[in-house]
C-alpha cells in the first residue's frame, strides 16, 4: 500500500466503516515496514512528497443525502460506513445530522434499497 495515493487510502479506510481504526492500524505498521525497507529514518525524510498530495484544495461541494423512509430497511449499513458518525437510527427512522456529514457519498453507495440518494 505504500505506493496507494491519499485518496485511495482514505478511500479503503472509509469503505472499511467501523472497521477503518483496525484498517488503519495495520496499514501503519505495513508502511513502518516500507519505511524500513527503504531506508527512510522517518516520516520527515520524505514528507514534501507527500503533503501536497493531502491538500483538500480540490474538493467538490459536499452533497448531504436525502432519505426515503418508505424504501429503508433499517439495515444499518448507512450507519457502518459513516466515519464521522452522522448517522443515527431513531423510531426506526435514519438522521442525517447535517453538521455532521462531510457528503462523501458512502452511505447512499452501500444502501441496497437506495433509500440515500
């Protein structure tokens, strides 16, 4: 994974939903042994190749979801894969908290009911 650019990176750590801190740390002892391998002493040494990859410059508009209830099932996917915890179960009904969400899309991509667009 050492050669994964960010967004591929945090794309794998999102798809993991609840499961991305275990994700996470495997890739960092993965890439701690990359590091090793190639003889870099830290993270530094190679930083200014990396940060301008990270920048958020390019980021579109976030799009928040709309919810169907009549076509939700309850499964919790939505919730699963939501990494900023926007996403809540209450009276069998999904809440998006809109301050919350960051509109990457995830949820609505694994709902199998399409009750997120």
């Amino acid at each position: 994974m050492a050669g994964a650019s960010a967004v591929q990176i945090y794309s794998a750590v999102h798809m993991a939903g609840n499961q991305g801190a275990a994700f996470l740390n495997n890739f960092i002892k993965d890439f701690d042994a990359w590091i090793n391998k190639y003889e870099y002493t830290n993270i530094n040494s190679f930083k200014d190749i990396l940060l301008p990859k990270l920048s958020r410059t390019h980021q579109t508009n976030r799009i928040i979801p709309k919810y169907n209830k009549n076509l939700c099932t309850n499964c919790k996917a939505c919730i699963n894969i939501c990494l900023e915890n926007a996403i809540s179960l209450s009276k069998n009904k999904i809440i998006i908290n809109k301050s919350k969400c960051i509109g990457c899309g995830a949820c609505a991509s694994v709902c199998p009911t399409k009750a997120l667009k």
